[in-house]
C-alpha cells in the first residue's frame, strides 16, 4: 500500500494540472489536440481526456480496472515492446441501457520516483502496444515503473458522476 501512496500523489497532481494542460486547445473539438505528453488510442478524444481530466478520480478498484499483463514487479525484456492489457467492470448504467453511446476510457500513467509523467495514454481499448519511440522512452527510463489505471465511463460526450472516473490498480515493474 505504501507504493499507491506517492502514485496517487502524482496522479491527482497529474489531473490538477492537465485542465491548465488543455486550456489551450481550441474549444472547437474537432480540432482539439490532446497535451504533447498524452497519447490517443482506439476512439478517445481530446474532448473526453479534458472532461475526465477535470474530475476528481474516485478509489474504486473494481470500476477502475486491473492489469492482465504484466504483473506486479515483473522484469521485462527490453525488445520486443510489451502490449499492456487491463480490463475493467462498466458503469451499472453501462449495462442498463443507457440513452446514448456508452463509451468506457482508460488513462494509463507510466511514472518514475524522477519523471512522473513518463508517458500518459488515455484509450478506449483494453490494450497498448507502445510504438518504437513511446517503448524506447519505457526502456531509457533505467528506473523501476509505476503503471496505474484509471477508468471512466462516458455517455455520448458526458461523463455522469457515476461514470468516474475511478482509480484501479497500480504496479510496478522494470525493462532490462
């Protein structure tokens, strides 16, 4: 528990700054590009990453998802690139019929005790596979890694308050 502690410290600083993040970005969404330091995968948009941005993660493990690959203090080889996997439980009203697209997003924070921010990826896939430079920035990390989920689910272009976000597992592992 006590290795959650400094994460959750760097993720709720991490969402405190992202709105100052994204203020820049036009407010015309389709044109809206996400932070440099912020990848896009699967359907996500720029407009759903400053929406769940702007809200308080909540702790819910169940909701907020868990690794499948890899596990906790795991060493990985350094080639070839390692496909992150998670899942997680969708919202009650996900499974209720919901008037709207529901839509389940993911951010995937990959941090160091020096570089907090190593790399962000917010998805609506269950699964990342870093291309070469986002994998070559994983292995000159040199340091063991913090990966953390944190899920939200989404109605068409709302987040309602029982949508999330929430905050799922944290693990660590390092590349070699």
């Amino acid at each position: 528990m006590s290795r959650t502690r400094p994460f959750r410290t760097r993720l709720w600083s991490a969402l405190v700054a992202a709105p100052v993040l994204v203020a820049c970005s036009s407010s015309d969404d389709s044109h809206s590009q996400p932070p440099p330091a912020v990848v896009l995968e699967g359907d996500a948009s720029a407009a759903q990453l400053d929406t769940f941005l702007q809200q308080k993660a909540r702790d819910w493990a169940w909701a907020g998802g868990q690794f499948d690959a890899p596990r906790d203090d795991a060493t990985l080889a350094a080639n070839p690139a390692l496909t992150f996997a998670w899942h997680a439980d969708p919202a009650d009203f996900a499974q209720g019929g919901a008037a709207g697209e529901v839509v389940m997003t993911h951010l995937v924070l990959f941090s160091t005790q020096g570089q907090p921010d190593l790399l962000q990826v917010f998805s609506t896939l269950s699964e990342y596979t870093p291309d070469a430079l986002h994998w070559q920035k994983l292995v000159d990390a040199h340091d063991p890694i913090t990966i953390s989920l944190t899920t939200g689910t989404f109605v068409g272009d709302d987040l309602p308050e029982d949508g999330g976000p929430f905050i799922g597992q944290t693990l660590t592992f390092t590349i070699e």
